[in-house]
C-alpha cells in the first residue's frame, strides 16, 4: 500500500518498525507482507488549523507466493523522483515507481508495476511506451483531456482503462478550468497475477481460509503493537504495496 502525497503532511507509524513524516511530493510504500498493524494521518495541529490535505492511496496485490514476505517500509522524498519532460516542454513526467523508456523511478515493488504522475499542459499531447505485458489505467486528478488514439473525453475523478498495446495517448483540453490550468493525470500499471482473491477490509488473501486466519490472528494480536504513542492503528496482511 502506498501513500502519494501532492499537499499537506501525513504521519505513518506501523508495528514493523517503519515510519515517518511525509510532505508534498513525497511518497510512502508500505509492504504489508504476512501482517502489520499501523497508523497514518495528517498531523493534529494541521487538521486543526484546516490546512490543505491532498494525495491518493494505491493499493497493490501481492503473488500468493510473497503475501507472507517480512513487512517493509520504504519513504521516497519528492526528490528521488525521476523528472522527464516531453520534448516540446508540454508534459511533465514524474516517474514514482518502475520504469519508463529506460528511466527508474525510486519505488521498488515485489509486484511489478509502473506509475507516473505527468502534469500535462494544455493543448499538449504525450504519448507513452507501454510494455505489452502490462495492464494499463489512468486517473484524472484535476483538469480536463482525453486518452487514446480516439481521444476519450476524461475530466477530474474519472479513471481511463487502455487496451492492449505498446504505448498510450493522453492529450491536455486546449481550455481547462481556473482551478486546474493543467492536466493532472496519474498513469499506472503493472504485470496481472491472474490469481484467485478473497479479501475484507484491509485483508487481501487468496482464499476464504487464508483470510480468516489473518483476521484471527489481528484479533489475537499477532500482528505486533505501535508504538504508545500512536492512539490507534488498522491491521493489514497480504495487501500489497505502493503509492498512494
């Protein structure tokens, strides 16, 4: 599971050991592996001051053969992020985790994956290679555009499916709104698992069996303690990885 934070501060403390302080641009990935409990939420004294919060969470299935790995903690400052620009200066490309055309970005996953945040300018079109073994998607953070070589209409909040293929077309409306001069697209994929899941709340097994062993062993509490100084915390097992 992963934490991508554009605005604001978000606190993570788990059982494992992991944990720290994240700030826009920042990125925190967390391998929840055979079970963990943590915590993660804006700081009080931004909520009380009504500070601006904005990111997104993006939740990877681990193999069946990794869902019982060690847990791990990985924070990606907004720095280690590989910056690309299109050659026309049109789109700026943020490589997060995984690879594109040769360039690494800073995430490593068990799963095999690949997410981008490209700030597109209006009127700007990028199109991307894509590895055909790979499921492609992308999701509308701000702005208006479209995707595709029949360019589909997309807006904020709406998320895009692509077909088979070796690359992807995304292209920025030429007017878009006062509170969103750009195109904000978040462009992700990975490698299919095609594996059975059974999951409930934040457990992700591969079978029934599986998933009430990991919720009996939350309410044991064999998934570990957070520190005293953390007021509650959320169990995970098997979930995977990532950015949000």
């Amino acid at each position: 599971m992963g934490t991508y934070l554009i605005d604001g501060t978000f606190v993570h403390q788990d059982s494992n050991g992991g944990g720290g302080i994240i700030n826009g641009g920042d990125t925190q990935w967390m391998t929840a592996g055979s079970g963990l409990l943590h915590i993660e939420a804006p700081p009080e004294s931004l909520v009380v001051s009504g500070g601006l919060f904005h990111g997104l969470q993006l939740w990877v299935n681990l193999p069946a053969s990794d869902k019982m790995m060690p847990p791990r903690y990985q924070d990606i400052g907004g720095g280690q992020v590989q910056l690309l620009t299109t050659p026309d200066g049109g789109s700026l490309l943020r490589v997060i985790a995984g690879e594109l055309d040769g360039h690494q970005g800073p995430g490593i996953t068990h799963t095999p994956i690949t997410m981008i945040h490209a700030t597109v300018s209006p009127g700007a079109q990028i199109t991307l290679p894509w590895r055909e073994d790979f499921n492609a998607l992308a999701y509308v953070m701000a702005g208006r555009g479209s995707v595709g070589e029949d360019r589909r209409p997309v807006r904020t909040g709406q998320t895009a499916v692509f077909g088979e293929g070796g690359s992807l077309t995304v292209r920025a409306d030429e007017s878009q709104d006062s509170n969103a001069p750009d195109l904000e697209i978040v462009i992700l994929g990975g490698r299919p698992i095609r594996e059975p899941m059974a999951h409930y709340g934040p457990f992700v097994m591969n079978s029934q069996h599986e998933l009430q062993q990991a919720f009996d062993d939350f309410q044991a509490g064999r998934l570990g303690r957070i520190p005293t100084t953390a007021r509650t915390g959320l169990g995970h097992r098997g979930a995977g990885e990532a950015d949000s």
